[in-house]
C-alpha cells in the first residue's frame, strides 16, 4: 500500500512535467513557465521529487528504504548533519520562499480542506489556499486579490501593497491536476473545483477584516458544471480576532485606509485574560485598538472546526503562544502547520523533539530545497530562539495525518538529494550532458569550500543536484519576477 501511494506520487509528478514539456525542450518556456504562474522553482521541485523516486524504486532493497522514511521520516546520520550545516552557508533559508512550498503541499495532499490562516493581513495566502484546494474558477486568487484592493485604492499608500514577498503577484496555478481534468493551455490553471474547502482567516485589525471581508464579496459568482452557483465568500471568512495562548481582549496595531493600512508590523501590543478589568491596563493610544482575542483550541471549539489540515501563522513574534494555545489542536486534528523563523521565535530542542514524539517532521523553506530540524539533521547550535528572519518559514508535518506529504518533503530535503547524487548507480544513469555538467560543478564546489582532497569534496555539498540546467535557481535570490 505504502509503494502504491509513492507510485501515485510519481504519476502526479510525471503527469505535471509532461504537461510543462510537451511543447517544446527546456530551452523553450511555453507561455506558462512564469514566475507568477508556474515558476521554474515549481518545475525543479517535483523533477527532483521524480527523480527521488523513479531511482530508489528500482530494486527491492530501496523499495524497503522508501517505506521507512514512509513510516518514520527521514534520519539522518551525522554525515548527513554535517552537509546540511555546509549548504546552509551557500543557500538561504528564506522567509519569502513559501507559495512554492504551499503549492508542493496541494500536490502531495490535495484531499486537504481545512486551512486557518492566523496573522493574515492582506490575504494572499489565504486566498492562494482558497484557489489551490478550492479551486482557480473562483476566480479569487492572491493576483486577483490585489486587483480588487487597487481599485478599491485599499493599499494605495501601503509600502509593501503586494506583501513583503510579493506574494500578491501568484495567480495560484497548481502544480496538481487530477487525471481526466484539463489545464488552460496559456495559463495552466487546473480546472478542478472543491466546494468543501473552508478558510478561516484571523487578524487583529478592524480595518484588514473589513477590508478583506469586502474583497471576498466582490468575487464574482462561479458557475460550476454541476449547474449550482459559487461564491468565495461561502467557502471563506475573514474574522476580527487577535490570537494568542488565551482568552480575553488585545491592544492591536491600528490601521486605517491613510495610515499603516497591511502592514506587516501590525501585532499585539498588550493583553488581558477575560477575566481582569480593563482598568488595570494603561491607557489606550491612538495608534492602537481594542479587540477580542482567541486562542486556537478555543476558536476550534466555539465554531465547531474539528480538523485543521493546515495552519499558517505569521504574528510578528507571538508565534510561540499561538501554538501554546494550539495544543489540544497539535496533538489530535492538525495535518501541518507553519510559522516564521524570524526575530522573537523560538524552536528549541524540547519543542522540536515534542513534536517528533506526537508525529511532526519540520523543515525550513529555501528556493532549492529544505532543511530538516529533525531526525538528527540539524545541529542543536541551530535550534532555540531566533535573532532574525534567518530561519526561513518552518513548515511542519503530521506523518500521521498525512504521511504522503511528510514522505515527499523528507525526498526534498537536502541530505535525500546528496544520499542520491552520491550513489554510484545513480550517477551511472546520468546523461552525458548531465554527466559533464556533474563534473564542471565538483569542480566548482572543490574551489569554493577549498577542499583539499577527493574525500573533503565527498563530505561537501553537490550543487548539481539542486541546479538542473532548465532552472538556473540562485542562491539567496530574492523572489521577484526578475528571478
């Protein structure tokens, strides 16, 4: 049953670059291979995942391998440890590598339907959630979010109007379709369509709720072939609610259409349990607010959620209490949540291996790859409170809820691409080109890491693995169309 499934994988996989290939070689890009459709970093990601698993299928003795990591995750030696800290000095972890990975998700768990967006701010995610599972006939993704905002002038004197990662910029085009449904052949947008997905969005600004709860009615209607009617404002909600590890009210950073409006910054300035008066807190100033504030079991509970299959959090800082106030959540209902390395968050080694105990895998984005915090892959120096935006955005998996994800990110992690490329056989079935392409990259990582001897070279990094020639993906390269 476990090859069953990675066989599936593949098929998916197979059937998403022949689409992205048949008209023509790599040096050719069909009108679709583009940033904000489907970007060269989508198309690197699953020839990899493909890769990974055509190879190790081959004989029975990897067949078994597969199921483990399956089963368990993947564990890494310390040789292993060792080359992920080496890539980490050569490729970022970056906090706007993310709507790739969002839609690497969608590819390995397309049955997912539930998605809590907490932090939201201007909506793009939630809106990239909405057009990936839901569906692109919506017509509601993070691009068309921002065309209605800028009529709207709601961002008009917003730094960051398409977001800090120019996430407004995606029109959400999956890199999975189920067989039997077509692409657009200009756009390559799936024509699938899920009227059971749900987004629930929360952020502490009264002014982004109205907003967004505006934008989400502007939508306009979709006209399924089942013949009924849908609309995004039935399948998601934007609510007013700081989220915390408690139940109460928040002073929240205050935005208005002239002043501050999505910004990034906005966060809980103070707060009081439900139960203190709101005498006992300082004066309130103008440039904050008063609203309510959740935690996530609570909310869960008081809108009868019963599963949450994946929850982003991006709360400047206050990441760590949302999760604390996630518990109950975590430990029974979450399929995959995701936070923000960034300034004010700590992922220590206690949270970390509480998390391996009751079945996460956790990985920081790059645009190459992932580096993986547990089974043994990441050094302790690494783990515990963090001093900036440097640990990129942590995406972690229930392999329990949903093995198939966790087993296709542990495949994109840099120590499974290095253990592949390593293999003899493996190289053996290179073609030439790809061969001497190998060779001019060891070359290249024996003068950068100054390496020595053959034996040094071995213990480094492999760069070719995470360069194919058709994707020419930089490291540290900053996610604008330009890229």
């Amino acid at each position: 049953e476990i090859i069953s499934q990675i066989k599936d994988l593949r098929r998916r996989g197979k059937e998403f670059l022949d689409f992205v290939t048949k008209d023509g070689d790599s040096a050719s890009n069909p009108s679709f291979i583009r940033w904000d459709l489907i970007s060269k970093a989508d198309v690197h990601i699953v020839h990899i995942l493909v890769k990974y698993i055509d190879f190790n299928l081959r004989s029975p003795q990897r067949q078994l391998r597969l199921e483990r990591i399956f089963k368990y995750g993947y564990q890494c030696s310390i040789p292993d440890m060792v080359r992920q800290e080496t890539i980490s000095k050569f490729i970022s972890m970056d906090i706007c590598s993310e709507v790739e990975w969002y839609k690497f998700l969608h590819f390995a768990w397309p049955e997912a339907s539930t998605f809590m967006d907490v932090g939201a701010n201007k909506g793009y995610l939630g809106s990239l959630f909405l057009t990936l599972w839901g569906g692109s006939g919506l017509q509601s993704s993070p691009a068309q979010l921002y065309e209605v905002a800028t009529k709207m002038e709601a961002w008009k004197t917003s730094r960051n109007p398409k977001g800090y990662c120019k996430d407004g910029d995606h029109y959400g085009v999956s890199m999975f379709c189920p067989t039997g449904i077509k692409r657009d052949e200009k756009t390559g947008h799936c024509g699938a369509f899920n009227p059971n997905t749900r987004v629930f969005s929360l952020d502490g600004s009264s002014y982004l709720t109205q907003t967004l709860t505006s934008i989400i009615h502007h939508f306009p209607p979709y006209r399924h072939s089942d013949g009924n009617v849908y609309r995004a404002s039935d399948m998601w909600r934007y609510q007013n609610f700081a989220v915390s590890d408690v139940h109460g009210t928040a002073r929240f950073t205050k935005q208005t259409k002239e002043r501050n409006p999505g910004f990034e910054g906005g966060s809980i300035r103070s707060s009081s349990v439900q139960q203190l008066s709101p005498a006992k807190q300082s004066p309130q100033s103008s440039e904050e607010e008063e609203v309510p504030m959740v935690f996530v079991d609570y909310f869960m509970e008081k809108n009868n959620i019963t599963k949450v299959d994946l929850l982003k959090i991006d709360t400047e800082g206050n990441d760590n209490k949302v999760l604390r106030g996630a518990k109950l959540a975590l430990a029974r209902s979450i399929g995959m949540f995701a936070f923000e390395g960034g300034k004010g968050v700590s992922f220590s080694k206690e949270m970390i291996t509480s998390l391996d105990k009751i079945g996460y895998s956790c990985y920081s984005t790059s645009r190459a790859g992932l580096f993986k915090w547990n089974g043994g892959c990441m050094p302790e120096r690494f783990m515990g409170g963090f001093a900036a935006k440097d640990k990129g955005n942590i995406f972690c998996i229930n392999r329990r809820r949903a093995p198939l994800a966790a087993f296709a990110y542990d495949a994109l992690i840099f120590p499974a691409m290095i253990d592949l490329l390593a293999d003899p056989e493996f190289v053996s079935l290179l073609s030439d080109d790809e061969k001497k392409e190998l060779r001019g990259l060891h070359i290249a990582a024996n003068t950068t890491l100054g390496a020595k001897s053959a034996a040094e070279v071995q213990t480094s990094i492999e760069p070719s693995m995470f360069f194919p020639s058709y994707v020419n993906i930089r490291g540290f390269c900053k996610p604008w169309p330009s890229c």
